[in-house]
C-alpha cells in the first residue's frame, strides 16, 4: 500500500515568457521512504510544485531520474495519486460521482462500487453525495478531492498546497482527518506547503527548498511523538529553527499562539 | 404513564407534518380567488362584446361543416371564435384550480392574472376593429373569427404543410446539430485542425445561409434537400464554432486531475472536455435555433412545394392576408414551443449549473 521513491540528480529548466531560461530545480536528490510523510516547504519559486509535478509524472526533467519502488517514472499512473491546490472538482459531477470517477475511468466501477460510500463516509460527507461541487464549502470540496484521489488505492498521494486555500479552523480540521486517513491507510505522502506550521504538525520528515535555483537546502527530521501539540515547547522551537532558517525569525520575533 | 409516552412522540410527528404541509400550501387567500377572476374575465369579457356589441361593418360569416366521430357540425365562424375564446378562459381557470394546491404554482399563476386579463381585452378590441366596425385596414388585418376561418377552411391543408415546416425543421437541425457539435469537438481537440478548419467557419460563419440558396437549388437533387442544407449550414457553423470554444476552455488541471485518476484520450474527450462544453454548446444551439426559423421559412417562400413559409405565399397572391395571420399563429406557437423543449433539455442537462449562473 506504499511506495518508496527515490530522485537524483533531478534539473528542470523553464523558458519564461521573456526566453530566459529559469532553473526551477537544480541538482534534487531525495529519498523517500515507505509509508512516510514528507513535506516541500519553502517560499514561492523554489521549485517545490516542479517537484512534485514531477513525480506525478505530469512533468518531465531534463536531467537526472526519478523512480518509484525502483521503477522508472515515465509518466501518471495510478499508483500515485494527487490533490490539487483547489477547484479540481468536475463540476457537473455530483460529489458521489467524482469520488467515482477514478473507479469508472480504470473499468473497476462495477467491480468496487461499494467502495464509494465508503469513501464518502470516511471523509465524513454522508448526506451530501448528490450535490455538485459549488454547493458545498471549500473544505467540503478539498475532503472530496483528497476521497477522489484515495479511492484508486494509490501507494503514494501528492498533495499540492491542498489546504492553501482554506481558513485556519478547517484546514486544522482537515489536517487531522489527513493524518487519520495516513494512518489508516499507510500511504506515502508527500505534500507541498508554505505553512510551517502545517508541515510540522503533519511530516516525519520536512525538505526545506529555497528558490534561484530551486534546490534542497535542508532536511528536518520531526521527531515529536503523534498526537502533537501545537502548543508545545517542542513545536514552538523546531517552528523557530525553519523561521530562523528563512531569515524570518527577527521580522516574527514572537511565534504567534492563534490557536 | 407508559402509553402516555408512547403517543407523545408520534403525536409530535403528526403535528410537525401538519405544520409542514401548511408551509408548503399555505393560507389560500383572497387575492387568488380575485386573480383567478382575474384571469378569466378578460376572455368573458371578449365573449361578451363578441355577443353584444352591434355588428356594424358588412362581413359574411360562412359556415363550415366539421366532421368529428362520425357526425357532421355546421359551424358558423364566429360561433367557432367563441368557441376558442371560451376554450381559454376555460383552460386558464382549469389550470388555475390545479395551481391552488401549491403556494409557489399559485404564486406564479397570480403574477400572470394581469397579462392574461390583457389578452382577453386585446382580443375584445381586436375584434371590434377587426369585425364589429372594421377600423383596421381591411383585407390586411381582419378580425379573429376570420384567422379561425382559415383554420375550419384550410384544416387539412394547413396541418399538411405545418408538418411539411417540422419535417424541414427535424431533418436540417438535427443534421446540424449533430455535423456543428462534431466539427467542433474534432476543431477544439486537435491544433491541426483548428489550424486549417476554423478560420474557414469563422468567414464562412458571417453568411447568411440564404445566400447559398441559388447553389443549394441547382446543384442538389430537390428542393427538400437543398432547403435541408440551407438549415444544417446555418445550425452547422454556429454550433461548431460554439463548441470548439467551449472545447479550448477547458482549464488544463482538469485533464490533468483526469488522467491521474486512470483516463485515457477518450475518457478525457468524452468524460471532461464535452461536459466542460455543454453551456458553449447549448448557447450554440440556442443562437443556431433562431437562425434556422429564419431559414426554414425563406427557404419555403422561396422554392419549396410546402411549408408553413409556402402556405403565407401563395395566400398572400390571392390577398387572403387572414391565411397569412393564421400560418403566423402557428409558427410563434410551434416556435415557441421547440424552444421551450429545447429549453428543458438545456435545464436538464445543465442542472449542475444551478445557482452558479445568474438567470
């Protein structure tokens, strides 16, 4: 049910509108382990949707090589799965039939239909299986995308910045259902985020990336024990190290205790 | 104590269902029972002025014998526009009695109490200047028992070339419709044909289908199937044009979301870029639709042996301008009512729209 995942010497090279060539990643080796949760953050440019694109196979490198349990990556396949930032939904399918469509578009609908409602109830959406994506909330919709993505039983689901979009009390609520439906699963995952907190709350280990050329600065592991406290002194000091590693700890001097 | 208990709750649920039912219904009130009187005094009154007012202008009301169930009817004309009349005033209260079981049907029936007193007035006064004093122009606006007359006269004639109009119709929009979406998926998907097809549609696309008229006569065997042409040309480019629209809008994070979760080209062509493009098409469609009426009944005056746009023609050679009006009346009904179908199915296949789109 998971998947290792190993990139090295990963380039990838744009051309931007003026001609200029742009390195958006430069020189990427990871290793991802089986069943772990990891996070990309970094500001903005530094490569970390490149990467992740990547991987999907919805993007190819120049150089360099990324493979999946010792397989070349070539291209999307099923086996991994993925969670886009936001409105990704079909919107003239029903929230049952979008939660569907992975099972109809690989032939199994027949064959797995249970699974559906199953799907719906573990993301906690009974009830709201005949409405279309833009009657229900964004959080609603992100839980929709993320049942979606699962139901094809991928062995790693990429998630790019799926809770970005969201206000803070539902993206809490959210993160907790992630890691419930992780630990239910043992799926890799790999998510792409800018908040410090998120990753933290969420990663076994967080890749820190910064930008010109994108590139992998840092690896932390988070060693805290699950369930974590937002609150905790741990939380607090690992959450200083990464702000003081982007230079923002003098422009934050105090962390802030919202929630 | 313990049947107490046990009737509590069911009586609870009784009462909650009854309160509910009064929400959905509500209090009939006064003001429907006076927009219902409304609604058909305005034809009452026609029949009224149809009966009583002097008859002052000369007019020979013929009579015309009616088969029906094996027997014969004499009906005189005016009797026959009586008939009618009553027949809506009849129809309207009639749908009226049904709406009283719904608050938002009878909502919607009082707001149109007005409209349809008016069309009742309009009618009365339209037959006073038609017939009882002939103050309009004559013969070029007769009165309504005279627009019946081409009905009881021409009946079976009439009915012929409505259905000779709807065959036209059928076949040409259909063909179009099904050539316009076609084309269109084929020059929204591939750049290469959108490279040499769409710039062809976008001139081609301005003319007015009449105007291929004198080919489509000559160089297609009859003229069914020419007129057939002129409409599927009209429909065809609108739609496809429409549709290759809709096709290129799809926003690229769907095919990608699509493919990640297991499809292929065809899953992506047929399960996300047609949906993503039924609105395009349907305002194709809807666009295509007027333009085909407009064709369907040139192309009649102007070369087909049949036809509703035929039957105005040769009624107008012979000044019988009361033939005309009633080929009119059949056109905005039938009209209206192939875009109201096309409206529902529109209404249906867009349901997920519902609430996103102002109306």
């Amino acid at each position: 049910m998971s998947s290792s995942i190993s990139i090295q010497g990963v380039n990838r090279i744009y051309t931007d509108t003026d001609g200029k060539a742009v390195e958006a990643l430069k020189g990427i080796d990871l290793d991802i382990r089986p069943g772990e949760f990891i996070s990309l953050i970094g500001p903005s440019g530094c490569g970390k949707t490149t990467l992740l694109r990547l991987i999907a196979g919805l993007d190819k490198p120049q150089a360099g090589q990324l493979d999946i349990d010792g397989k070349k990556i070539s291209g999307v396949d099923t086996d991994r799965g993925y969670v886009f930032q936001q409105g990704s939904l079909f919107p003239w399918l029903t929230i049952e039939k979008n939660i569907a469509y992975g099972l109809r578009a690989r032939g199994v609908y027949k064959k797995d239909r249970q699974k559906v409602g199953e799907y719906i109830k573990m993301v906690g959406l009974d009830g709201f299986e005949g409405a279309y994506p833009h009657q229900i909330s964004g959080g609603m919709a992100q839980r929709v995308a993320i049942a979606r993505a699962l139901i094809n039983d991928p062995k790693a689901l990429l998630l790019d910045e799926p809770m970005g979009a969201l206000d803070s009390f539902t993206r809490s609520d959210l993160q907790d259902k992630l890691l419930e439906l992780w630990q239910q699963n043992g799926t890799t995952m790999i998510l792409v985020t800018h908040d410090i907190d998120e990753a933290i709350y969420l990663s076994d280990r967080i890749v820190i990336m910064t930008p010109r050329p994108g590139k992998i600065s840092r690896i932390i592991d988070v060693d805290l024990p699950r369930p974590r406290q937002r609150g905790s002194g741990d939380f607090l000091s690992l959450r200083r190290e990464i702000l003081e590693f982007f230079e923002l700890a003098q422009a934050i001097p105090q962390p802030e205790y919202t929630i | 104590m313990s049947t107490q208990t046990a009737v509590l709750p069911a009586a609870r649920k009784k009462e909650s269902a009854a309160v509910k039912d009064e929400k959905k219904t509500g209090r009939i009130d006064k003001r429907y029972i006076l927009s219902l009187i409304l609604t058909i005094s305005g034809f009452i009154i026609a029949i009224g002025v149809n009966i009583f007012f002097p008859q002052k202008a000369e007019v020979v009301f013929k009579e015309y014998i009616i088969t029906a169930f094996g027997l014969a009817f004499h009906l005189n004309i005016n009797d026959a526009y009586i008939f009618v009349v009553a027949a809506l005033a009849l129809g309207f209260f009639i749908s009226g009695l049904i709406a009283i079981k719904d608050k938002d049907s009878r909502r919607k029936y009082s707001r149109k109490a007005y409209f349809r007193f008016a069309l009742g007035i309009a009618l009365a006064v339209w037959d006073i200047g038609g017939t009882k004093l002939q103050l309009f122009a004559q013969p070029f606006f007769p009165g309504p028992a005279q627009v019946i007359e081409a009905y009881l006269a021409d009946n079976e004639y009439i009915i012929q070339n409505t259905l000779y109009s709807l065959r036209l119709y059928a076949a040409g929009f259909s063909c179009g419709v099904l050539l316009g979406v076609g084309t269109g998926i084929l020059i929204g998907w591939f750049p290469k044909v959108y490279y040499w097809v769409f710039p062809v549609l976008k001139i081609t696309g301005v003319v007015p289908a009449v105007a291929w008229m004198p080919f489509a006569l000559t160089l297609l065997p009859n003229s069914f199937t020419a007129a057939v042409f002129l409409i599927v040309i009209c429909a065809w480019f609108q739609i496809a044009f429409l549709t290759a629209q809709g096709i290129q809008s799809v926003p690229k994070q769907s095919y990608e979301a699509a493919r990640i979760l297991g499809s292929g080209q065809a899953d992506l062509i047929l399960h996300v870029a047609i949906p993503h493009a039924m609105p395009d098409i349907f305002t194709g469609i809807g666009s295509a639709n007027a333009m085909a009426f407009t064709t369907l009944v040139m192309s009649e005056m102007l070369g087909q042996p049949g036809g509703l746009g035929y039957y105005i023609n040769q009624s107008k050679v012979w000044s019988a301008y009361y033939k005309v009006l009633a080929a009119i009346v059949i056109m905005a009904v039938l009209f209206s009512l192939i875009n109201h179908i096309i409206g529902r199915i529109q209404k249906h296949t867009l349901r997920w729209q519902e609430g996103v789109v102002k109306k």
